[in-house]
C-alpha cells in the first residue's frame, strides 16, 4: 500500500489523468497556425504590417468567430528556390497549415519551368511529410514571356497540386491583377483594398483546411 491507501499502480494512474486534465485545456485550446509561405505578394510589399496578406487574413478570420495565427513567412523578392532553402526556418512555428505563394519572381525573370516545379515540387512534399496541410496558390506567366513559356509555366501549378493530392487556388492575384484601382503604381503589388479582394477570394478553398484541422 501507499499514499492513502492506494498501491502503486492506481496512484500513478490517477496523477497521470490529474495531469492530463491540467493541460488539455491549453491544447485544446491552441487555434491553428497558419504558415504563408511566398514572396512580396505575402510580405505586404509597400502596405503597413496590418494591411499585409497574412494581417488581414487573420483578421477577416477573426470576424466569422474563426481563431487562427497566421505567420508572415513572406519575403520580397523571394523566388521557389529561396522559398525551398528557407523552409526549415520557417516550420519553426509549428504550423498546421501552410500557404504557398511562390513563383512570381520566377516567371518575372524567366527561370525554366522544370526548375520551378521541382522546387515547387520538394516544398509541397517536405510540407505533406510534416503532415502540415497545404495550400498551393498559382500564379500565370506575365505575357510577355511568350506563349510557349507561359504555357509551360502555367502548367505547373495545377501538376503539383494533382502530384500531391492538395487544393489549388488557380491565381493568387485574381480579380486584382491589371485593375489599377487595387494595384499600387508599379501595377504589380496590390493596394490594402486589393489584398482584401485576395482574401475574400481564397477563404472559400482555406476554409475547409482550416474546420478539417479543427475537427482533429
């Protein structure tokens, strides 16, 4: 016999579900953790921090009653290649859902397709082997790359989300892209008002990651 009467085994039974009952509501209670994963588009490129993608992803989120933490893993600039090489760093968080906007800077500088997609194609699998669910954003080639350029680039995106079983937001910038009014002076960036067209547009192909992961 010990303590109070109880043998050994029965008392570490009950501190262990004392213990766990301690802690299960902290967990249960983490809201998941998104990762943006991409370029200038993602960093907020000329927009305040507040006004950035991931920003007002989790504030358009926070406004259904949906709690998340979006990370800004966005770097200006960044091509497939820099977003591969960084990708450790960028797991640090823990996430359990990652969005991947990469490519841009790619197309813009006219690096060969099979290279993007082999890129592509290592970060979406290292991603899926951390079991972090994925989001692949597409982008389309900028036409002055030519038809035949484009039309290998623009294939890339929907092969890696087929390889990898993931959804696929067919362009990040739809309904932004080439509209002045939501385009910075470069015609590149999007303004805060454009960014929030971008969230409004991929929430519907986010939302089922983000109730999948809740449910678990």
């Amino acid at each position: 016999m010990s303590l109070y009467g109880l043998s050994r085994a029965p008392l570490q039974a009950l501190l262990g579900l004392i213990l766990a009952l301690l802690v299960w509501p902290a967990w249960a209670d983490r809201p998941p953790v998104i990762l943006a994963l991409g370029d200038s588009l993602t960093a907020g490129f000329g927009l305040p921090a507040d006004k950035s993608f991931p920003a007002q992803l989790q504030a358009r989120l926070a406004r259904d009653g949906v709690r998340v933490r979006v990370i800004n893993a966005g770097v200006s600039g960044d091509t497939t290649a820099g977003g591969l090489a960084r990708l450790n760093w960028a797991l640090t968080d823990k996430p359990d859902i990652a969005i991947v906007e990469l490519g841009a800077n790619d197309g813009l500088r006219g690096f060969e397709p099979r290279i993007i997609e082999a890129n592509l194609d290592a970060i979406v699998g290292r991603l899926k082997a951390r079991g972090i669910s994925v989001l692949l954003a597409g982008m389309i080639a900028p036409p002055n790359m030519g038809r035949p350029y484009a039309s290998e680039y623009n294939a890339i995106f929907p092969a890696i989300a087929k390889r990898h079983d993931v959804p696929l937001y067919p362009f990040f910038l739809d309904g932004v892209a080439g509209d002045r009014r939501l385009n910075l002076p470069d015609g590149m960036h999007p303004t805060a008002e454009g960014i929030a067209v971008v969230v409004e547009r991929i929430l519907p192909t986010l939302r089922p990651l983000i109730d999948a992961r809740k449910t678990q």
